[in-house]
C-alpha cells in the first residue's frame, strides 16, 4: 500500500464550515439548495426513512473526495458515498445532517490493450466500460442486469454479480487494484495492473464489497479477458417449480453454462404484460441458458441442456443461434424487475443458498406467499443459487404491508436455515442490516466491526449501512457530572416575521450531539440491564434527528417507532403516553405518517426548558417507559411528568 503521489497534500487546509469547504472545491461542486439535494436522498431502494442532508457534493477529482473526507473527519459529519444512485438495499441513502458525495462525475476510462486492463474512475457505468473494452477487442465480464445505468464504484461496493457470472464470475474477480480515500482523508494505491502480486495483506479485495463503510474508492484497475464468442440460447418452461429446479440441477451437474437464468409464473406474467412476445403465461417457470463455447460444441451443450429439460418433464423447450433471437430472451429477464415493480410497491430480496438446497428455497417462497396473502414474484441467477423475490404490496393497504413485511422477513430466515445468505450480491445496505447479526454470529460480526473501527474510528463513512450506527458516547462505568441546562443545549438561531413585515431575530436551546449520543448510550445499557432489546431516537425541538441507535436484531420499523415516539414528546413536552388518541392521531411529523399513542417517548428538559424529546421502543409499552424513565434520570433531566 503506497499513498499516491496524486493525493492533496497532508498539510492542505481543512475545511470546517460548509462555505470553507465550497471555497476548496470547483465552482457549483457543493449544493445545499433542498430542490437540488431531494434527488440525492434515496436510491433505488426508495427507503422511507432516508434523512435529509446537509450538502451535495459532486465530487470530480481524488482530491476533490480528500477535501470531503478530512471536512467529514473534523466535524464528525457523516458521509454518504453514492454512485449511480441504484442500490437496491439502501446503501446510498442519505442521514440527516451528512454530506451525500456524489461520484457521478468521475467517468474517465483508459484501456489498455497490452495488460488487457481498465483504470476507470468509479462514476463510469459498467455498460460504458464494456464499450470501451470493446473497442479494443476485449470485453468486461461482470454483468448485473442494471448494467446500463449501475455505476462501477456501486458494482464494487456490492461485489456485483450478473447474468454471467455462473460461468466468469463477479465484481471481485475482475479488480486489480484500486485508488481509495480513507476516512483521514488519506488517498492509497492497493494493487495495479498485476495478475499476481501476494506482498502483504490482500487489501484489495477487502475494500470490494466493504459498500463505502471503509473508504471512498476514486479509481480502479480491472481486468479484462478476450470479448466473448456468439452464445447460443435455449429457453425452457416447465409444469413445476420442482421439475424446473431439478433441471437447473442436471445442468450444472453436467457442464458450465455461460447463463442459467430462472424466473417463476409471477415473473414471467409481469414480463409478458410489458413485453407481450407470447411467454407461456401458465408455466410454473422458465429457465434461460446460454453457451458461448466454439461455434461446433455450443451447438452440441445446447442439445444436451435441451435433453436434460426434456428429460426433468419441461413443457416446451426452444433453441436458436440467432444472436437477436437469443436476446430478446435475455432482454425479457433484465427487465424482470422493473415489469414486476409495476405491480406495487416492492421489498426486494437477493438470498441465495447452496444449488442443492435452490428447490427448497423456491418452494418455501411460494408457501410463505401463499400462507401471507401477499405477492411473491422470484427471478434468480439459477447457475449459482442467487434468487431474487420480490414481495409485493399495496402501500395503501396496512394490513396487506404488515404482511408483506412478515414474508420478507421469514424469506430471509429460510435462506438462513437452508445453509444460504441474506445477500448475494446486492449488499446488506441498510434494508438487511438487521439480519447481519444473526446470519454472521457474535464472534465474526465482532471480527468485521473491528475491521470497521480500525479503518473508520469515528464512524463518518456510510453510518448505518451493514454495521449499526455507534453514538459518540462514553462506554459503561465512565464517570460523568449532570450538564447543566446550558451544557446541555446549544441555542439555534432563526428567523420569523412580525405583524408588520420586519424580520424578528429568535433563538431556541437545542440539545447537544454528544448529550443525545450519551442519551441513546444509557437507553441500549438500561434495556440490556432489563433484558430488553431496544431502540433509541433523540430529536431537537424542531423535530429533526439529532441521534439513534439500535441493538442487534432490531428492526426498521422499530426505528421509525421510536422516532414518531420522539417527536410526540418533543412536540408536546408531554410523555408520549399521556397523548389521548385522537390527539396523536392529528399529529403528522414528516413523512412519517400519524403517530399512535403509546408509552416510551419523553422529553428531555433542564430546569424547565425543553431541549429535545427521546423515544424508546422494542418492549412493551411499560418497559419502554420504565427505560426512558431511567434514562432521563441517568442524565439529571427533569422528570418526564415536570417538563411541561
């Protein structure tokens, strides 16, 4: 590992305010009009909870992401790296009051022909860097089915798969290097244009799927391989989930196709509605393969996989070597998800589990459908084990969500039990950071959380995604003093305007970030002593999130609980439990949608003055209250029934 002689220099200038920071950067690189930054807070996931950020910036150069990073790191700003936007687990969405540094406009690519590698920066798409390969002969095999709009740096922080990769691989298998910013604001070379190089730790490849929690990638070397032979094509439906998965099965048993896709009759129902080029809209499934071995056995694998169906009882099996032909078919599987997102609201799944086990896997998906009510399409890179169900609802429908929700969730825990992952390829992100902890087990979540402090001590880069976000808070058994009311609260500045136009200057005390963080420190100790797994949600009196945090195992939603539980207390100085339904049902915070009037929110005030609200969830509603109880007890706050 070698710091790049590119790298602004380590005793440049830092930024600490956000004027400072626009000055250190090109022209138009920093945005903080609202309008403008909206489309930088979700991705494609469209999480409901994303947060709304300080800043936009559109980063153009290393040093452009250096100049970022060491602001981020002298703040204690979070910083949301993000790509092409696409992320289908909520790894780019944006928290509050962080910066969203956008790579969009870091495209450059360089082939070269002679090493058969690429240096491109992380904003090119992957469908530009096949072209650019092309070009040249040469071809970039991982090959997600967004591949026209997904971002190589996104493909790197997930570790992307595709389409090809039953028979070349993934995302990790294709970089030789990269150029990446640490949370210091450092920039270091890992790797080059070397096939072979074992000096020191493999570095590398432990920035590949690290989804932006351990830098900032700003370049990358990938390998390149001789551009692919004309593939042959089959497509095949069958009567059964079970026939089709036995076929799937027989295959791979048999040979290494260069595609072994799957979709089921609600996929192939949705792709026909938007395709209409005649699917079997009665199959139980249909699978897709291609060979692109020499022109003479691509022939002969193909009459062999058509043998293999017919002989695991397909119903219809069809073949070509017309290259338009076979893509057409291929066309079909890559917009699976867009034709089933047409349906409704959508949680997308990527478990994959051992190819023995894919049978089960399918049909256990189809009875959590049935069993639920709800929705279940599942298309899957079959060749390797990587399904992709979507579960579908309608948003209006709370009974139907609440399903819906259920399903994923147990989804995701038959993968598990079935010797599987919570995630192939699409990365944990925020959407499946709750089922980390149980998938990985206390001793390697522990090893890959020390990982993370190591390389990112102060937790700036993408909190919340895979690990849980750490409040900057003492640890248990340190000794602390009861703040004082102007210890406690800092005074937010702002306008209004008076009956007779003038502008009239106010200001409200505001708590702390480091008294919230020791807030939602006392909450998770108080419920582990109580034997409850808890969330905690501070916000300021404006309503706005000042921290959070989670024990293993907890969930989005419980989240979300604990907010509106925050916001209740803040907004009333009232304990949440004391608001009479048919008040709480009037209040409306954010995008959050009516509250519910439950115990556990509190607010928290000093001598008096309210400076925030707390929300606590995840127990009963008593046992929350007792927590939230014991908490502003732990802080010297005024007790809960006095704020007011």
């Amino acid at each position: 590992m070698t710091t790049t002689a590119s790298a602004a220099p380590a005793d440049a200038p830092i930024a600490t305010t956000l004027d400072e920071l626009a000055a250190a950067l090109p022209p138009g690189a920093l945005i903080t009009d609202p309008v403008k930054t909206e489309a930088y807070r979700r991705d494609r996931a469209e999480d409901p909870d994303a947060g709304t950020p300080a800043a936009v910036v559109r980063a153009t150069s290393t040093e452009d992401v250096q100049a970022v990073v060491r602001f981020a790191a002298a703040t204690g700003t979070p910083i949301i790296p993000r790509g092409a936007g696409t992320s289908l687990s909520g790894g780019s969405t944006a928290v509050d009051g962080g910066i969203v540094l956008s790579l969009e406009r870091m495209r450059e690519i360089t082939i070269d022909p002679v090493t058969r590698t690429a240096v491109t920066q992380p904003g090119a798409f992957n469908g530009e860097v096949k072209e650019a390969a092309a070009e040249h002969g040469l071809w970039y095999p991982p090959d997600p089915a967004s591949f026209t709009f997904c971002s190589i740096g996104g493909n790197i922080a997930t570790n992307a798969g595709g389409l090809c990769c039953v028979k070349y691989g993934v995302t990790t298998d294709y970089v030789l290097g990269m150029k990446v910013v640490l949370a210091d604001g450092r920039a270091v070379e890992l790797g080059g244009p070397r096939l072979k190089d074992v000096a020191g730790l493999s570095l590398t490849k432990l920035f590949v799927g690290s989804e932006g929690t351990l830098g900032v990638i700003t370049e990358v070397t990938l390998r390149l391989v001789p551009e692919q032979r004309p593939p042959h094509t089959l497509v095949a439906t069958f009567p059964t989930l079970d026939d089709a998965t036995a076929a799937v099965l027989a295959i791979t048993q048999r040979m290494r196709p260069s595609m072994l896709e799957f979709m089921d009759r609600p996929t192939i129902n949705a792709v026909e509605d938007e395709t209409k080029m005649g699917l079997d809209r009665d199959a139980a499934a249909m699978i897709i393969v291609q060979s692109d071995e020499p022109a003479g056995y691509a022939g002969v694998e193909i009459a062999e996989v058509t043998q293999l169906c017919e002989a695991n009882g397909c119903s219809e099996v069809f073949s070509t070597d017309d290259a338009d032909e076979g893509e057409a078919f291929i066309a079909a599987r890559r917009i699976a998800i867009p034709a089933v997102e047409k349906k409704g609201t959508i949680l997308l799944e990527d478990v994959g589990v051992p190819l023995p086990n894919l049978g089960a896997l399918v049909r256990g998906i189809e009875e959590i459908s049935q069993r639920h009510d709800v929705l279940v399409a599942v298309m899957a890179h079959a060749g390797d084990g990587n399904t992709h169900p979507l579960v579908v609802f309608d948003p209006t429908d709370d009974g139907q969500r609440a399903r819906a929700h259920q399903a994923y969730g147990e989804i995701m825990d038959l993968a598990v039990a079935l010797g599987g992952t919570i995630t192939g390829e699409h990365g944990v992100g925020r959407l499946k950071q709750p089922w980390l902890a149980g998938y990985l087990g206390p001793d390697v979540l522990e090893i890959n959380q020390k990982v993370k402090d190591a390389l990112d001590p102060q937790g700036i880069l993408n909190p919340g995604v895979v690990f849980e976000s750490k409040p900057k808070a003492g640890s248990a058994g340190t000794a602390t003093t009861t703040p004082t009311t102007a210890e406690a609260t800092m005074t937010e500045q702002g306008t209004t305007t008076s009956a007779t136009g003038d502008a009239v200057a106010f200001s409200v005390p505001t708590i702390t970030y480091d008294l919230a963080a020791r807030a939602v420190s006392l909450t998770i100790e108080e419920g582990q002593k109580a034997g409850v797994r808890t969330c905690a949600t501070v916000v300021d009196p404006a309503l706005q999130l000042v921290a959070y945090g989670r024990t293993d195992g907890m969930t989005p939603h419980s989240v979300e609980t604990s907010r509106r539980k925050a916001q209740t207390a803040a907004s009333t100085r009232r304990p949440s439990a004391l608001i009479v339904p048919e008040l709480a049902q009037k209040l409306e915070h954010g995008s959050g949608g009516l509250l519910t009037s439950i115990a556990g929110g509190v607010p928290i005030a000093f001598d008096g003055v309210v400076v925030g609200g707390l929300g606590v969830a995840g127990g009963k509603p008593a046992e929350d209250a007792v927590i939230a109880d014991a908490v502003l007890a732990a802080l010297g706050a005024d007790p809960a029934e006095t704020a007011s």
